[in-house]
C-alpha cells in the first residue's frame, strides 16, 4: 500500500512538473499571494482602515512580482532599496496629485527612468517597476500629503511581509529551481516517449494528431532544456559541473528527437525529414502507413515502454537487477546485440532506443553521481567507459558580443517610445476622467513590457483589450458575489492573484481578463464600484493601447519585418558558427566550445519565434505571409536540430573510441558557408551577384575508398547525413526569403 501511494505521489509530481517546470509558476504564485496575503492581515491587527489594507496588498504584489533576480542574497539588496524607491515615490504621487500639470510631467519622466532603468540589468528593471507601480499607487487610492505617514507604515509592512514570504515561508534557492528543472526535464522527456509510441501505435485516422501530440512535447523538451542551460551557472557548485549537465542535457534532448524522426521514417514509406517534425501541420509521409505488425514491431513497442520506465525511476532510487538488466539491453542496441529480423527503418529504431538508453545512463550519471556497475553487461560497461572519458574532458569558454548603443540600444529606445505614449495616454485619458485617466497609462506601459516591435506592441494590445472587456462582465459578477464583505472580497482577490501567474505563461488575454475581475473587487472594498468605473476602465485600456501602438509606429519605429530580419540573420551568423567549429572540430582541429554556441543558437531561435507572433497571430489577414513565417521558423528549427547533432557528435571526438576526425570534412562545408553568407547579405540589404549555390550531395564531395564507409561501426554516415540535410535546409530558406539560386551545374 505505502509503495502504491508513493508510485501515485511520483506521478502527480512528475505532471506537476511536467506542467510548470521548475515549479517556477506555482513559486511566483505562493510568493505573490503569500505576500498579498499576510499584508492585509497584519494591517488588520493594527487597525488600518480599508484603504490600508487596498494600498497594502498592491504594495505587496509590486514588492513581490517585480524582484527577478535568483540568487537569494541579490534578491534582499534590490527588496532593501526598493522600500525608499517605493517611499520616495509614493511621497511625490501624494505632493504632486492636486498639481496636474507637475504631477503628469513628473510620471512621463519617472515613466521614462523606469523603463531605461532595464539596461542595467534584472536590478535596475526592478526598482524602475516599484517606482512606477507605487506611484500608480498613489494615485489609485487618492493619496494626499497628510495621509503620507500611514502610507510610509503600510509600506514599511508590505515590504517587510514580502521578504517573510521569500526568504521564509516560500524559500527558492539557484540549487532548488535547477533540481526541480531536472525532475521536469526527466518528466517531459518520458511524456515524449509515451507520445512517440502512441505515434508508432495510431490508426490512419489517428496518426496526424499523435504526430502533433510529438510536436508539442518535443518543443517542450527543448524549453525545458533551454531553462536548464539558463539557470546552470547559479545552480551548479563549478564550471565544469555546468558543462557536464549542459552535455548530457543535450545529448538526451538530441537522442529523443533523433529516435522521433527514426519512428517516423519506421511507419513510412519513405524516410521522413526532419522537418516534419518542426513545421505544424506538414503531413505524415507517404501517407503514414502502418509497418507490420510482427514480432519486431511487438518488441520494439515493448522497448519503448521500458526506455520510458527507465527514464522515469526516481532519482536515488536503487537499480535493482530489473532495471539493471533493462539497461544492459537497450543498450546492447547500440552494438548491434539482438537486433530483430527486420527492415532496415525498423531496425534503426533500435539503434536510436539504444543511443537514447546511453543519454540516459549519462544523465543519470551526471545528475546523481556514479552508479551501481555490479550488473553492467560489456555494452553497459563500454558505454560508461565513453562517458567517463567524455566527462574527464570537459571544458568550454564564453564570448563576448558587441551591444548596441544610443538610440540603437532596445531600452533607450523603448524608454522614449513609452514616454511619448504615456504622455497622449495622459492627454487623452484626462479627458475620458478626470480622476481614472492613470489606467490608459498603466495600459501604455503594459504594452511595451518584454516586446521590441510594433506588430508584437499591436498583438499585446489586441489581447489586453479583449481579456479587459470579458473581464469587466467578470467583475460585475465577483462584485455582487462579494457585496460588502471586505475579507470575502479579499480572498477572491488572492484567488484571482494566485490564477494570474498560473495563467501569464498561457494566454496573455486571460491574464488580462482574470487583472480586470479582480479590479472590480479592489473598486469593491473602496466602495467606489459601479459599472460605469468598469466601462470607463475599457474605454481607458483602449486609449492606451492605441497610444502605445501609434508610439512604437511614430517615434523611433522598429517595424516588425525590420525586427524579424535582424534577429532571423542573427540565427543564421549563430547557426555558420555552430556548423562551421562542428565541422573544425570533426576534421580534427582544437575544440571549440560549441555547447555554448549552440545554447546561443538555441536563444536567438527562440528570440526569432517570439518575434514572429504578429505574424503567425491567427487573427493576422496576411495568410501568405503568416505560412510563409512559419515554414521559415520550421526550416531553421530543423537546421538548428543538424547543427546540434554536429556539434554534440563533435564534442565526443576526443573520447569516443568509434569517431574519427577526418579533414575531408572541411572541404564538403564550404558550400553551406558560401549559402548562410548568401542570405545574410541578401537579409542585410545587399544585392549583388552572389547566388545561392546546389550541386551534388554533401556525401559525393567525400571520396572514401572503395570500402566505403560503414553504416554504424564509425559516426561518418551519421555526420554526412546531418550536414545533407542541413545544407538542404539552408538552400530551402533561399525560395520564402526571395534569394536567387544558381542553376545546378554539371
């Protein structure tokens, strides 16, 4: 019984964090809420009236939601200097409230100075998101110059009841968010397992969704990977501890996506690209016919269940003979032990739940330390030989990037813009209300939070305004459920608080629509509710969104197509870096630190993607242009996907006793140098005569001898197969970007 409850305990965990990774969500929420919470509680114990207790819990959240940083002790400097940011702005809101031209032309500026403050780090953004949110405070709750002393004390309390609740009562450490993200890794890569052997299993009828089902857990692999590599300098004791994690991080993610493509090719007629597996809605190929089910097939569906229970033993749990023996022979695949009778695709299946095994094995051994090697066969003892040698080789190096400045840097840029939106916000709202116009600024400055273009301004515009006008329907009803129970108002409140981090990540309109219900509830305990309040807060939101829009378009415009050039040649000048020292490395050259050139491959990708949500908004008219964006954003996900394989086949050259560098390669490189500088140029502006070059296969440029090169004994088929298909992709971008292509010579 006591076994069973903990199996049902590690499965809730493991689709907790599966669900929120890190449990990075669930933290923020019980932080914020936590802090919401107690605030109001002890300004009750002192007797503070309801204003008090408003002005309190908005003091807390702010003190809370705007402190990013990880490390604990930076976390307590910035929460000590925010609380004279907070008073010193609180005291300005309450001297300049009654003067209304010195009042709007000091928030412009304080405005201003918030958003320019982000230049300086995780520090500076928050104490520019204080000075703002208590200003706006201020004005919320009509503070004036004799109610200043107690405001001084309900933020004094506020602050104070935040670092309770951060440091106290929900304590997160660098070492504890990397752990957890762990566990989430560990748990998304067998949720791929079970959706790439539900891929292997569907019906004519079923295989298109269970090939998305494939889709989305390995994008949210990768995300979880990409969190991982973010956090591993702060939550690991050493460099080359983080090195060793970011490996076997990568080598795990490489192996599940490698093994989806070869179960796609198993149950095709034909081998699959891997772009299939990037671009949604490309169909299956050949039409995803089913492969016989045979005893093979029986066996191989079988090893994909054990491979997933492999991956999903508790950390620390003991190996036992079972799991030993599991191991020993999904990992015997890798040496051709065992194989079935079978097609050659089926039989690559094998050899990719082999290579997945050692991931594993290797992720164990990097997260929990040596294991137990009693059981080991000579495939299992071998394997761990390799990543033993690979681990004692560790190393790598970062390298420093030149950054923009003046106008051309993004918080400059975005400081002006924003002020120059509030300012109208300001001008227009005080004509909607006198008293209620700071909500078209809130709304302004909302707008420009974490985007850099103006379609990206004009999509969280669009979605405010949406999640503001269902919110206000909302509001009505939280407002007659609570009445004039101020501690029912309150709860529903932190109910609405905790929904908010839960929901961020998810939909930004429903985050809007949940911030609008729980306004109602504020409006509520002040007693200043009515529905005209909330039709005047929809008016208000439009005018700031539209002010914000016209902002970004006039003032230093970044236009989207702009944007998205930029950081699409940013992806490519990453991707000929990651190629090109791949390729040094295999044909024998020093290394190169190419894990840290693929993290920042990996993080201008996903730059790119985020920008590219204006133009794949479903909403978008541009449907040419929205397919167009993504088929790009597919391309260069699969180029990325090559270019990772390169560079984690080339890290285990010095160590790996079956790799050999071979200085042909270097050679059979050049053209998909020649094309990636094709583009970038073309990007960039410049027409000239250069085209982008094709020819003969990547493999044809090699010459091998008459042995020619085996299949598996040695890694050279598998590195010509990711360079075929990454100088493929690369002259597939050619066609979408309208760079020209030289004719195919002789």
């Amino acid at each position: 019984m006591r076994a069973a409850g903990r199996s049902v305990r590690a499965r809730l965990q493991d689709r907790l964090a599966a669900w929120d990774p890190g449990l990075l969500r669930l933290a923020a929420g019980l932080r914020t809420t936590g802090a919401v919470a107690l605030t109001p509680a002890v300004l009750a114990l002192l007797r503070a009236d309801v204003k008090h207790l408003v002005a309190g819990a908005m003091a807390a959240m702010a003190a809370t939601f705007a402190i990013r940083e990880r490390q604990p002790a930076r976390q307590a400097v910035t929460l000590a200097l925010g609380l004279p940011v907070a008073l010193a702005s609180v005291s300005l809101g309450a001297l300049l409230n009654s003067r209304v031209v010195a009042g709007d032309v000091f928030f412009v500026a304080l405005i201003f100075c918030a958003v320019y403050g982000r230049r300086f780090g995780d520090r500076g953004t928050a104490l520019g998101m204080i000075g703002f949110q208590v200003y706006f405070l201020s004005l919320f709750v009509g503070a004036a110059t004799d109610a200043l002393p107690g405001l001084y004390g309900v933020l004094a309390v506020a602050f104070v009841c935040s670092a309770v609740v951060r440091f106290a009562l929900v304590p997160v450490t660098p070492a504890g968010v990397l752990r957890r993200l762990r566990q989430a890794f560990r748990a998304r890569l067998a949720r791929l397992l079970t959706a790439q052997s539900a891929l292997l299993d569907a019906g004519p009828d079923e295989v298109e969704d269970a090939l998305k089902a494939v889709r989305e857990r390995t994008a949210r692999l990768h995300e979880t990977a990409m969190m991982i590599q973010g956090r591993l300098a702060e939550g690991t004791p050493d460099e080359a501890t983080a090195h060793l994690v970011q490996r076997r991080i990568a080598e795990a993610e490489i192996a599940a996506e490698r093994l989806g493509l070869l179960l796609l090719t198993a149950r095709s007629a034909e081998r699959a690209d891997t772009l299939t597996l990037h671009l949604p809605g490309a169909p299956v190929p050949s039409g995803g016919r089913l492969p016989v089910r045979d005893e093979a097939t029986d066996t191989l569906r079988r090893e994909l269940q054990a491979l997933r229970r492999l991956v999903e033993q508790p950390v620390g749990q003991a190996a036992g003979t079972a799991p030993a023996q599991v191991r020993n022979r999904l990992l015997g695949y890798r040496d051709e032990e065992n194989l079935p009778p079978a097609s050659g695709a089926v039989q690559d299946v094998f050899r990719g739940v082999g290579e997945a095994a050692r991931a594993v094995m290797g992720l164990r051994t990097a997260l929990e330390g040596p294991q137990d090697e009693s059981g080991d066969s000579p495939a299992t003892a071998r394997s761990r030989e390799e990543l033993e040698a690979e681990d004692a080789a560790i190393g790598g190096g970062e390298e420093d990037r030149e950054e923009p400045t003046g106008l051309r840097r993004p918080t400059t840029r975005a400081a002006v813009q924003v002020a120059v939106g509030s300012a109208a916000a300001i001008a227009g709202g005080e004509l909607l209300s006198a008293q209620r116009w700071y909500w078209a600024v809130l709304t302004c400055w909302i707008v420009f939070l974490n985007t850099t273009s103006t379609g990206e301004i004009l999509v969280k515009g669009y979605r405010r305004l949406v999640g503001t006008v269902l919110g206000v329907v909302a509001g009505l009803g939280l407002a007659v459920l609570a009445g004039h129970h101020t501690w029912t108002a309150f709860a529903l409140v932190l109910v609405c608080v905790f929904a908010v981090f839960c929901t961020a990540p998810l939909s930004y309109t429903l985050m809007s629509f949940i911030v609008t219900a729980a306004l109602g509830l504020l409006y509520t305990l002040l007693h200043t509710y009515t529905p005209a309040v909330l039709v005047l807060r929809v008016e208000e939101t439009a005018l700031g969104a539209a002010c914000g829009v016209l902002a970004a378009a006039f003032v230093l415009p970044v236009r989207t197509g702009h944007r998205t050039n930029e950081l699409l040649t940013t992806v490519l000048e990453r991707l000929a870096e990651v190629t090109d020292a791949a390729v040094d490395q295999l044909s024998g050259n020093p290394a190169a630190g190419l894990l840290d050139l693929a993290r920042d491959l990996d993080q201008a990708l996903a730059d790119l993607r985020s920008a590219t949500q204006p133009l794949t908004h479903p909403v978008t008219p541009l449907r040419g242009r929205r397919d167009t964006a993504r088929y790009v954003v597919a391309l260069l996900e699969t180029c990325a996907y090559h270019a990772r394989s390169l560079a984690a086949t080339a890290e285990l050259l010095p160590t790996h006793p079956s790799i050999a560098a071979d200085p042909r390669l270097r050679g059979a490189c050049r053209r998909i140098a020649h094309n990636i500088d094709v583009i970038t140029a073309h990007l960039g502006g410049e027409r000239g005569d250069a085209r982008v070059e094709t020819g003969p296969s990547i493999a044809s440029l090699l010459e091998t001898g008459s042995g020619g090169v085996p299949r598996y004994g040695r890694i050279t088929d598998r590195v010509l197969r990711h360079l075929q298909r990454l100088d493929e992709g690369v002259v597939g971008l050619a066609r979408p970007l309208d760079v020209p292509v030289a004719a195919p010579g002789r």
